[in-house]
C-alpha cells in the first residue's frame, strides 16, 4: 500500500473529526473515511456529538455493501466496549473491512 494515501486519509479523517468541534465533549473529534483499490472513497464520517453513533458508523452506512474488503481509516482506534453505543470493532468486523489505519 501508498503510504502517501495511508497519510492523505488520516489528514482527511481530522479535516472530518473538526466538522464538530465544540460538540463531541467529553468524547474526541474522531473522523473516518472508507477506501477501496488504491484509494477510492466509498464512506466518511465523523461523530458528531457525545452520545451519536461514532465516525466509524456513519463511515459504514455511507460505504454500504463497499465496505467488505476495503480500508478503514480512523484518527483514533475503534472502540471495543459498551458505553451508550456499541462496540465500533464489532460494526468493522461485520461489514467485512479488510485493513484498519489508524492516526499516527
């Protein structure tokens, strides 16, 4: 894989995330994006506030049935526990997504 795409995703993935700043406290600003092949986008999101699905989710719904096999790109790791939402590793698995990057 392009480590310039893997890069120029994560950027993507923060310019998303700052779509709510002021309004995700006391969660992060996390944003997500969904490629396939070498760098198609088929899904973005970002949380947009404390208790809404997180950015991996909306990233998911946008990509649909092009998520399986692609690449999750995400500013903070997916959660792996029960809060007011559930676990986003769970949703990643389920969708089928191959390779997961994660901000540096």
């Amino acid at each position: 894989m392009d480590n310039s795409i893997d890069a120029n995703m994560i950027i993507r993935c923060c310019e998303l995330a700052a779509h709510a700043s002021g309004h995700t406290a006391p969660n992060p600003l996390v944003g997500s994006v969904i490629t396939q092949g070498t760098g198609e986008i088929v899904g973005e999101g970002y949380h947009p506030h404390a208790g809404a699905p997180h950015a991996e989710i909306f990233a998911l719904r946008a990509a649909g049935h092009r998520a399986r096999g692609g690449t999750l790109y995400v500013n903070l790791e997916p959660c792996n526990h029960t809060g007011r939402t559930p676990p986003c590793s769970e949703a990643v698995i389920q969708a089928g997504i191959r390779r997961v990057v994660i901000g540096w």
